[in-house]
C-alpha cells in the first residue's frame, strides 16, 4: 500500500491514526519496563508472596471493562448517525472511566489500611511497584479522560457523523488501549509473584 496516496483528507488521518500507534507503543515500552523490573526483584528476599490485591482493582477492572464497551456503542450509534444515543453513550463512558479512578484510589486506602505503603520503613518494594504500576495507569486514565472530554465536546458540536469520525475513532482507539493495558496489568500483578 503506497501511504503517499490518497486525498489529503486520507492521508491527514493515516498520519493521526500512525501517531497515536506511535505513542501507543512508547507507552507500551514503559511498562513492559516496569513489568520487567517487577518480575526481576521478585527474587528479593523481602518479596511479598502472599499478597491479595484490594478487591476494588477487580471492581475497577470490571468498570473499564464495561466503559470500552459503552465507546464501542458510542462508535456504532454515530455510525448510524443516531447523535443523541451516541451523546448517551459518550456520557456513560465518561462517568465508567471517573468510576475507574475513583475505584483505583479506594484500591490505593485498602492497601494502606492493610499496612502496606508505597514508601517509607514499612513499605516494601512489592507494594511500591504495585503502587507505581497502578498510579501511572490512573495518569493514562486521566489522559484517556481528556481526550474522551474532547470527543465529547465534538460530538456536541456535531463534528462526527457517518460521514466522519475520526476524531472519535482516535479517542476509542486510546481508551480500548488503557481497558487492554489495565486487564494485562491486573493479571500481571495477580499473577506474577
């Protein structure tokens, strides 16, 4: 396929579609560099093996289950250019991915309540990547946020339609990557010992 071709509308969104992959990617190396680090110091003598992880990761893992599924019914409403079942949708995406966060950091006070902290003399260093993992998966969450707020704020303004959605596809495409990234995250985590 010669990526020269096409009109400019075509070659405009191959060369936004090709960045937000790009940037997929590098976000990919980050915590496969994480992840890496994660199973090298599980050989440390003061690894926690035993750990559960806080019953509202695995509420939050449901949430943004769900909310990718509400984008993908989002999607398909605008593809039939039904506007105020696509804004319902959006909404309901919306309010799935703050629950998220919100579950995250109720995550966050079951650990601490438990005992373990992310630093300091009773951290351990288990906890303090299950910490980092977790807490810059929120900072993507609240990117994916931003963008789904742009989407929306489109949306109303009644920039996508049958006819054009590239904008929403852009944000569907990030957020189904932050649903991917938590799923691999959590099982890695719960896994992994």
């Amino acid at each position: 396929m010669d990526l020269t071709q096409g009109t400019g509308k075509e070659k405009n969104a191959r060369a936004k579609k090709m960045m937000l992959w790009f940037g997929i990617v590098s976000l990919l190396m980050g915590f496969a560099g994480w992840t890496s680090a994660y199973i090298v110091s599980s050989s440390r003598e003061d690894w926690i093996k035993d750990l559960t992880l806080p019953s509202s990761f695995l509420a939050s893992t449901i949430v943004i289950i769900i909310s990718s599924i509400t984008y993908i019914m989002a999607k398909k409403a605008i593809r039939q250019d039904r506007v105020k079942q696509c804004t319902s949708w959006l909404l309901l995406t919306l309010a799935l991915g703050i629950t998220f966060i919100i579950l995250q950091f109720n995550g966050f006070s079951q650990m601490v309540a438990n005992g373990y902290y992310f630093t300091g003399p009773t951290s351990n260093i288990k906890m303090s990547y299950v910490f980092l993992i977790a807490a810059v998966h929120i900072v993507h969450v609240v990117a994916g946020i931003i963008s789904l707020l742009v989407v929306i704020a489109n949306h109303l303004r009644n920039k996508y339609s049958s006819e054009e959605m590239l904008g929403l596809e852009l944000g569907a495409t990030f957020w189904h990557f932050l649903d991917i990234l938590w799923i691999y995250l959590i099982l890695f985590m719960y896994f992994v010992n």
